[in-house]
C-alpha cells in the first residue's frame, strides 16, 4: 500500500516538474529578465556544486526555485523569516553563509532591492570578513509588494491606480547596485538587462566566492 502512494505521488511529482518546466519558459528571452529564467540561471551553475540557498523565494520569485531545482539536503534551504521583515534578507543570507563557511559550501542567495535597501552595509561587512556569499540580484526596481497591495486598495476604493507607484517604486534615479557593491569592496557584475549574459556572469561571481570572497550580480528582472 505505502509502495502504491508512494508511485502516485512519484507520478504527481514528475507532472508537476514537467508543468513547470513548460511555465519556465515562458518570456525566456524577454528583458527585463523573468523570475523563472533567473532562477535556472542559478540553478545551472550551482546544481554540480555543494550549494545552500539561503533566502525566502516565496513569494518574491514565485517560488521558482521550490519548483525546479533538486533539494534533498536540510541544509539546502533556510526557508522563511516568519515575520516577513523587509530588510533580513541580507543580513540573514550574510549570517547564513558564515555558518556554511567552515563545510564550504556554496552559499547563494536571491537579492531583492528593496530589502537591500534597508541595510546595505551588509555588504561591507560581507568583503570585510571575507564571508563567501553569492548574491544574485532581483532588482526588479521596486518594493513591488507594495505597488500590488496599493494598486489592489485603491482599485477598491475605485480610485484607480495611476499614482500606485508613488513611494512603491525605487526608480528616478535607478539604483546601480552592482557599483554599490564594488564601493563597499564587492565583486560585482552587472546591471544586467540581457537574459543571455546572466549565466556567464553568474559562473565568474562563483568563482570568487569559491575563492572564499563575496561576489554580487545584478540582475534587471519582472516583477515576479
Ligand atoms: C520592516 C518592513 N517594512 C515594510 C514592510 C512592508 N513590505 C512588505 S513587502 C515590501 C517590499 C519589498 O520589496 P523588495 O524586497 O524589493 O521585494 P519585491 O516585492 O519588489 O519583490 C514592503 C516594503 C515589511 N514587510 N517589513
């Protein structure tokens, strides 16, 4: 009976990792660059690796990487922060990749802007103490969470949403993190806007935080 349940959900697994594939790539090519194709960008050059991913991806990249990439180690994924605080994405992820140090692993997270915004400095610190962490940057140039929930209020009220991006979006000026992260003693690469050229840049940045270093890539991508 357990052997039974256990093809079924085998069966149920495959399905749903053939759908996601096939959702994957949709956009794949598109600029800015999709959620989905960033994270299998990540996931081609870690999979061979001995990785941890150390940030929340729900629900921020649509949970790509829950739906793609092979997990089969606890340390594989930090989960959620629980009281959905902006701004512990990045100094969680530094923390966490202190702790994998000394089993040198491959620590990589999923950067979003905004909540790299509330405590930039974790990037000093990163170079400074030579943590090994790769960050890859969702910079979809906004809070964006807060341009849906705005959009969703003032649609109810029938206000329209022509003014939601007012304080919900990080626009005029850009942010360049990438040359944030190279004034804070960061390796850097990017902006970039090119699907193509992230997986290139990703494997460079690998090799110097395999190297033992910190090292940033910055990624122009959708919303979700
Ligand atoms: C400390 C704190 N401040 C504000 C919020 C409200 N909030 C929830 S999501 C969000 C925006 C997050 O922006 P970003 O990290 O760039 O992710 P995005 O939604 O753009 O993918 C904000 C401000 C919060 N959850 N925690």
């Amino acid at each position: 009976m357990f052997a039974d349940r256990g093809k079924k959900l085998a069966a149920l697994h495959d399905e749903a990792l053939r759908r996601a594939r096939d959702e994957a790539a949709y956009g794949w090519d598109a600029s800015p660059i999709t959620t989905a194709r960033l994270c299998a960008e990540i996931w081609g050059a870690i999979k061979e690796e001995d990785w941890s991913l150390v940030c929340e991806v729900s629900p921020w990249v649509n949970r790509w990487p829950l739906r793609l990439w092979n997990f089969d180690k606890f340390y594989q994924y930090i989960g959620s922060s629980g009281g959905f605080g902006v701004g512990y994405g990045a100094p969680a992820a530094l923390g966490a990749a202190l702790a994998n140090k000394k089993h040198g692993r491959l620590t990589v997270t999923i950067q979003n802007d905004g909540d790299l915004m509330y405590a930039p400095g974790v990037l000093w610190t990163s170079a400074h103490h030579h943590i090994p962490l790769l960050s890859v940057m969702h910079n979809n140039r906004a809070y964006h969470q807060e341009v849906m929930h705005v959009q969703r209020m003032a649609d109810r009220r029938s206000r329209g949403i022509d003014r939601a991006s007012i304080g919900t979006t990080i626009t005029d000026p850009n942010i360049n993190f990438a040359m944030v992260a190279k004034g804070m003693g960061v390796y850097s690469e990017g902006p970039i806007t090119d699907p193509k050229d992230l997986g290139p840049a990703i494997l460079r940045a690998k090799e110097v935080v395999k190297r033992g270093e910190p090292a940033l890539v910055e990624a122009v991508t959708q919303p979700r």
